[in-house]
C-alpha cells in the first residue's frame, strides 16, 4: 500500500516534514501505520498483553522467558514473530533488560529480519530518523552509555554484529521519537513503539491532525481476523492540498512559554507556531477574576499555593489516599474561587482532578459540578477537535449521569461524541464504549421526559447493575505527551 494522501518534503526550518497531496476532509485517516517495534514498560509487565498492549487482569505467562504476558494464545501467536528472539536472550540472560534496551533489540531484529523498509506506505527508515545524541544532557548520555553497554549484553553473541555507533543511533531515536503507547481505555500510559511515519510529521501547538492507537481487533477467536495494533494519523479540519500536516507533541494546557521550554528540553526544538509566537490564549490561560480589584500580589499568593498544593495532591494520588485528595482540592479551590478566572490552568487542573477522584469515591453531586466548569473551561482552551478535551467530555458527562443529571449529562455525551467521531472515528474502542453509554443516556432521558417515577426505579437499577461506565481509578496523568521524551 503506497501512500496516496501525503508526501515528505524538506520545510524550511524544521528539516524534513510531511504536506497533504490532496484536500482532505476533518475526521479523514491520513495514514494507519503498524508499530516497527513496540514493548511494554518494565513496571507494568504482568499486568498488560505484550501483543495488544491492553490491560487485563488474568494474563498467562510466556512458558520459555516468564517475563511475556498475553491475553490468550491468539495474542501469544501474533506476538511470537517480535517475541521469538527476545524469548531466548531474555531466558539466556536470566533477566529481562529494561525497557529502552528491550526496544532497541526488537528494532535491530526486525530490521534485520525485513530490511529497514517493512512496506510500501513507509516514508523513511530507521536509520535516517534524528537521534539528537549531539544535544544530549550529560546526564543522559551517560545513561545512553548504560544503555549500550545493557545492549552488548542482551544481544545475542552469534547474532550479527552492531557498532556502538549505529546503537546508540538507536537509542537517541527511541528517546525522542519513542510513542506512548496507552491502554486500550486511553487512559494510562503502557508502553512505548516506534512508527517511522509518525516521525516525520512535525509538532504545532494548534494542529491540523492528530494521533491515536488502535489496539486492533483482538477479541477474534479466529487469528485471521485478529488485526493488528497501529496508529493513525487522522485530520482534525479541512486540510488543502499543499497545508503541512502537524501534530501535538505535548499537551496545549500550558502557556506558550512552558510549552516552548518543555519542547526545547525533550525534543531540542523552539517552537515557532503561531500560537507560540503571537502567545495567543496565554492570558485566558492566566485568568484573574474581576482583574482591576485584584492585586498582583493576591495573585502571586494564590498561584504559589496552588503550585504547592498541586504537589501534594499529585502525591496523595500516587499512595491511593484519595480522601486526602478529595480534602486538598476542595481547600485549594477556597483560595483559588475569589482570585483566579474560569480558565485559569491552575484553577481547572484542580477542578480535573477533583472531578476524576470524587466521582471514583461516588461522590456524584459534587463532582459533577466540578467536571462541568472543567469542561466549560476547556471548551474556551482547545482547538474544538482535541482528542484530550473529547477524552475529558466524556468522562464529564459520565460524571453528570451519574449524578442523575440526565439531561446534562446526556448533552455532554452527544458533544464528546462529535469530538470522538473525528479524532477516533466510529471504529474505535473508546468511541463504540460512549456510543453505548450515550444510547442507555438517551433512553433514561426519553424515559424522564415521560414518566419520571419510572425513570428513577429504572436508574436505580441501572446503577447496582455496575454499568460498564463506571469510572476506572484515577491514574497519573501520564500520557500527555506524545513522544515519550526524558
Ligand atoms: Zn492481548
Ligand atoms: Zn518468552
Ligand atoms: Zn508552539
């Protein structure tokens, strides 16, 4: 399958990069693209499939290594090509290397295996990726050198020989072009893949397209329908022919100044964009309240304390004490309400936050009205097709159905589903979950409007059914970016 829609072309400060070679509509897959070579991360071994990357609690271990997981044979059998040679070094060595090491030998077994091009539609190969091993940090390049030296050891002594040139290349790729590969619920970070494709396309903090996984169909008994795991490059708006085509890497929830620093730190490059330069939403993000009675002083101690607090909260749910949580956000909102504006970032990662936690501990009510001014908020911030606002729509709107807030909460759903259809489009796992929460939704609501009695005799029973919308727990907020970086 050669690739009809894009072409590479040299950008003039950016280096190579890609540009549509026809229009394209919003919503439109630009390129699907299976992984070169992906692993699962370390800490998460026994608990997510080492084939499909979902996350399920009764895994069966790999017989040979007991270091691989899989969901069932299928996912064993369509793993065993990447897995074939990792098993016997990993059994040879007694110990599964770390993660980066673990990629990088897949890379080099594949390449050896397919050559440095696996298919017609790949735009460039390993070897011509940037590694940024000249920018390096001291401190990085010596855990590069670690790394290598893991490397030599690894791979296996008979298998053909590779300088340490050509390894650490390897590994300066995987550094800054290594994806983050999230659960099939997108919401914790997994693992980590190369997609060569992928690397070409270049950053803008307001893109025209975005990047999701697609675990594939793994479900199917029968491995002939078993379908791969890749990702897709989809459109967020109209593209013309010609337009450069973008994608995030991080998260646009920062001023311009942050984003540009956390760019320059993980990817070695400023940012130029527009949003950037003309620092356009900067001061919705930084939102005062009644701005002429509020003294920069009043706002300097209430930002503090909200970058502190923010602190605590971060480390309150990593222990799981989200009753600690619960009592952090709602003192940090007290001192954030009177002085900070509805969009202010410090004001709605609080409200994510609490919104996420207390609806985990069925505190409905008040978390409900914490998702709805977050969403309100981010609705004012990012570009109308965001992945991450439809993400945070949705789970609002779950919120608010759940605290029996039909009529809210089935409208949420209906907007978090316009958002889905164009970055994950209908296929995709997450977008068929809302389908069937916004469809219950819909009928509880036609029943409200109807017959109130009823309803509620109805959603009572709905809800100690333990419907499949029920929250998962709240995790580290780690898949913001999309590159995994240092
Ligand atoms: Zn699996
Ligand atoms: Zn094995
Ligand atoms: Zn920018």
């Amino acid at each position: 399958m050669t690739l009809v829609t894009v072409e590479v072309f040299d950008t003039e400060k950016k280096g190579r990069g890609l540009r549509a070679t026809k229009d394209l509509a919003a919503g439109q897959v630009v390129f699907a693209e299976p992984s070169f070579a992906a692993v699962v991360f370390d800490s998460l071994s026994p608990q997510v499939c080492h084939s499909c990357f979902r996350r399920q609690e009764k895994l069966h271990r790999c017989a040979q290594c007991r270091f691989a997981h899989y969901c069932d044979r299928t996912c064993q059998r369509a793993g065993w090509e990447e897995h074939k040679q990792e098993c016997t070094a990993i059994k040879k060595r007694g110990k599964a290397p770390n993660e980066n090491v673990r990629l990088a030998a897949r890379i080099l077994w594949r390449i050896e295996k397919s050559g440095s091009i696996i298919s017609d539609g790949q735009l460039t190969t390993v070897e011509q990726l940037q590694d940024h091993v000249t920018d390096m940090a001291p401190n990085d390049l010596k855990e590069l050198k670690v790394n290598v030296h893991d490397f030599l050891n690894y791979w296996p002594h008979n298998g053909q020989k590779h300088g340490v040139d050509s390894i650490s290349h390897i590994f300066g790729v995987i550094n800054c072009n290594g994806f983050t590969l999230s659960d099939q619920r997108g919401l914790q970070a997994v693992g980590v893949g190369l997609f060569p494709n992928l690397c070409l396309v270049n950053h803008n903090c307001w893109p025209n397209c975005t990047v999701i996984l697609n675990h594939g169909n793994q479900m199917a008994l029968n491995a002939l329908f078993h379908t791969q795991r890749r990702i897709e490059l989809r459109t967020l708006e109209k593209i013309s022919e010609g337009d450069e085509l973008t994608v995030s890497y991080i998260d646009f929830l920062n001023v311009s100044s942050d984003r540009q620093r956390i760019l320059r730190q993980q990817y070695f490059f400023d940012c130029t964009c527009q949003h950037c330069t003309e620092h356009l939403k900067d001061d919705l993000m930084m939102a005062v309240k009644d701005s002429n009675k509020k003294s920069d002083q009043d706002v300097k101690e209430v930002t503090e304390f909200s970058v502190k607090t923010l602190e605590k909260i971060e480390q309150a749910r990593i222990e799981g004490n989200y009753e600690e949580v619960g009592k952090l956000c709602r003192q940090c909102l007290e001192q954030q309400e009177p002085v900070l504006g509805d969009t202010n970032l410090y004001l709605l990662r609080v409200l994510s936050v609490a919104s996420e936690v207390l609806s985990y501990r069925h505190d409905f009510s008040e978390a409900a009205g914490y998702a709805r001014r977050m969403v309100e908020g981010h609705m004012k911030l990012y570009h109308p097709n965001n992945a991450q606002l439809g993400m945070a729509t949705m789970r609002a709107g779950v919120t608010l159905w759940q605290a029996g807030q039909i009529e809210a909460g089935h409208s949420m759903l209906c907007k978090a589903n316009g958002i889905l259809m164009i970055t994950h489009g209908p296929s995709h796992s997450i977008t068929k979950d809302l389908e069937a929460i916004r469809l219950q939704a819909e009928m509880e609501l036609q029943m409200f409007q109807q017959n109130e009695a009823a309803y509620y005799s109805l959603r009572e029973a709905a809800l100690k059914r333990q419907p499949i919308s029920n929250l998962a727990e709240p995790l580290e907020d780690n898949i913001r970016k999309l590159f995994r970086g240092k």
